[in-house]
C-alpha cells in the first residue's frame, strides 16, 4: 500500500482534482481504511486539503467521483455474477 500513497503524492502535487479522482478511485478499489492511511499520513499536505475541507469544491468534487466509482463498480460485479450464472 506504501506504493500507492507515494504515487497518490506525486499525482496530487500536480493538479487537485485528478488527486481527488485518484483518491476516490483507490478508496472504493482498496476500501475506507486506504481513505483513512491517506488522511493519517497527508494530514499536513496542502494537496490533500480536499479530504479535510468539506466546505471546498474539490470535497464536492472528490464524494462525486467516489459515488461514481462505487456505483461502476457495484455494475461490474453484476455484471460479473452474470457470467458465471
């Protein structure tokens, strides 16, 4: 997990709002607990305000594309049932 954090840090120190996508995809791919290591170990990272900030856009903008990705997800696990039935 120590990986993707430091590729989370490297793609947030570039532009917010793809850190708050990749962020939203990892949590939903890894579970809460990647959000909460992530908010542990970023506490202090001005690019990751999104997570502490819930008044910002890009808090608005980071719950979106975690409801986006957990409902992509929810269909390609029916969609994975299909097949084997």
């Amino acid at each position: 997990m120590h990986t993707r954090v430091c590729v989370l840090a490297y793609t947030c120190a570039r532009a917010p709002l793809v850190c708050a996508r990749a962020v939203a995809e990892f949590k939903v791919r890894n579970g809460a607990a990647f959000e909460t290591l992530i908010r542990e170990r970023q506490r202090d990272n001005p690019n990751f305000a999104f997570l502490f900030d819930t008044s910002s856009p890009a808090h608005a903008y980071y719950l979106q594309k975690v409801q986006l990705a957990q409902q992509a997800q929810a269909v390609q696990q029916q969609a994975s049932l299909a097949q084997v039935a």
